[in-house]
C-alpha cells in the first residue's frame, strides 16, 4: 500500500499496572460490546511481547478506555497495541528502544507502528515502512462514526472483486502517494489537501455500505473541503478550513441525527502522561 496517516486528537486511553495474572478490562465513550477480551485483543497480545521480549515473568492488568469508534477503520485497536507496548516497557522498566518496540509493533500489524509514531506519515509496503511526512500547521477534521463496523478482510476481498470489472481494472505498478497530497501537507494549504485526499478502498466500502454515499454527500453539502471513509470504514472524514469551519459542518451533520466528532491533527502517537 502508499498510504498518508495522520493521528487526529481522538483518544485511547491505556493503563498498565502489576498483576498475579495478565488480564484486561475495557470501557469507553463508545460502544465496546465488539472488543475482544482474550488473546485476539491486539493489546493484550502487546504486553505479552514487551514480557516476552525482557523475559518479565509477572502478570500485568490492562485497563482500556476506548474513544474511538470500534471497527471504525480508524485504528483504535492499534491505538491500544502501541500504547499497551510503551505503558508495559514503562512498568517493567524493560529498557525496549524506539527501534525495538517499532519492531514488536510490525509482528502485531500494518497500523501498528504508526499509532506509536503518530504526527503525519507516509506508510509503504504493508503500511509499517514509515517515513515523516513533512507538514505546516494542524487540519481541522470532522469524522462520522455511524453503523456497525466494517470488516477489513471482506472491504479488500469486496475492492478484489470489483477490480475484476475491465471498466476498473487498477495500474498494476508500484502504488504511490499523491504528490498534490504531500504538497498540501507541506504547505498547510486545507483547501488543495480536501481537492487531492481520496481512498481506493472507499469503491469497496460504500458498495457494502450504499448509505456511506449519501454521507459523503452530506458532508459535502456542508461545506466540507473534501471527505473520504477512513480505512476500511465505515467513518467517514471530511475536511474544515479551521476548528470554527469544522464546528459549523459538525452540528449540520449531528442536527441530521448522525455521531459527529471534530478534532485535529496532527498529534503525537503513544506515549506516557
């Protein structure tokens, strides 16, 4: 994949502490009923790594409080691995380098090693080969987090299948960013950002979800500058000139009954408060 990521101020919080057994708990402002408690919980699998990896032999409580909307396609789950891998070393004082948790982060997932990094990055490769993306000033964004969550293995089986359509068939060479993005971001310019973001799994997204479509158009009908599903979806993010901008378009998608968060990037990835 070529990917631009940019951590937005909507957030996950993580605490770790010592424990007969490793256990983990999960609350938050959204609903959490789809969050996975046992090993399949990337989190949980986190802190096995950091104790793995120091040969720490003690158990460790995880308490999780999610903000960001689950199964959203806005990384939250991987939110909560970069933090668990930096709260855990930080416990254990396991003396990991930035390096070695980038690499514990890799073996966890694509998004992994960018929630650690945060700040605006360009993802290659799985979208763990992370390089700076060089940015002026801070974006204003509005997401949309309505409906159930979409599944990443089926908006990429779904996006396969259509490619199979002649009248869509993708260039099969190396993907890459957007130059006009990487200018955008480079010259804090809101508005040539809004005319140049776009995701080629949206094609998949909204033809398992027709009503992402409408959204988008609400958006736009807003007065957003440009709007897109994050990742696989379904929340959708569209583009404000400024915090005010982004309030405006905020309260005419919520008088429209959908859950609106406005927030900005970008901001640091995990780290310790």
């Amino acid at each position: 994949v070529a990917s631009v990521y940019q951590a937005v101020s909507l957030f996950e919080d993580v605490w770790a502490s010592h424990a007969e057994i490793t256990t983990l708990s999960v609350s938050g402002d959204v609903d959490v009923s789809g969050v996975p408690l046992d090993e399949s919980n990337l989190a949980l699998r986190a802190a096995r790594l950091v104790t793995d990896a120091v040969g720490w032999e003690g158990g460790i409580r995880l308490e999780i409080h999610k903000g960001v909307p689950v199964a959203g396609g806005m990384g939250g789950g991987s939110a909560d691995a970069a933090a668990a891998l930096v709260a855990v070393n930080e416990l254990v004082d396991g003396g990991l380098t930035a390096s070695d948790l980038h690499a514990l982060a890799a073996q966890l997932g694509a998004d992994v090693p960018f929630a650690l990094l945060g700040g605006t990055a360009v993802g290659t490769g799985r979208g763990d080969e992370l390089a700076p993306a060089l940015g002026r000033g801070s974006f204003s964004w509005v997401l949309v987090s309505d409906g159930g969550g979409l599944s990443t293995p089926e908006v990429y089986g779904t996006l396969d299948h259509l490619r199979a359509e002649a009248d869509i068939a993708p260039d099969r060479t190396l993907p890459s960013v957007d130059p006009a993005i990487l200018w955008a971001l480079r010259s804090g310019d809101a508005a040539a950002l809004g005319a140049a973001i776009r995701n080629d799994l949206q094609l998949a997204a909204v033809h398992l979800r027709p009503d992402l479509a409408i959204l988008l158009d609400e958006g736009a009908s807003a007065g957003a500058l440009g709007g897109l599903v994050s990742g696989s979806g379904p929340t959708t993010a569209f583009l404000a000139t400024d915090d005010g901008h982004a309030r405006r378009i905020a309260e005419r998608l919520a008088a429209s009954g959908h859950q609106v968060h406005a927030v900005t990037g970008p901001v640091a990835g995990a780290r310790v408060i």
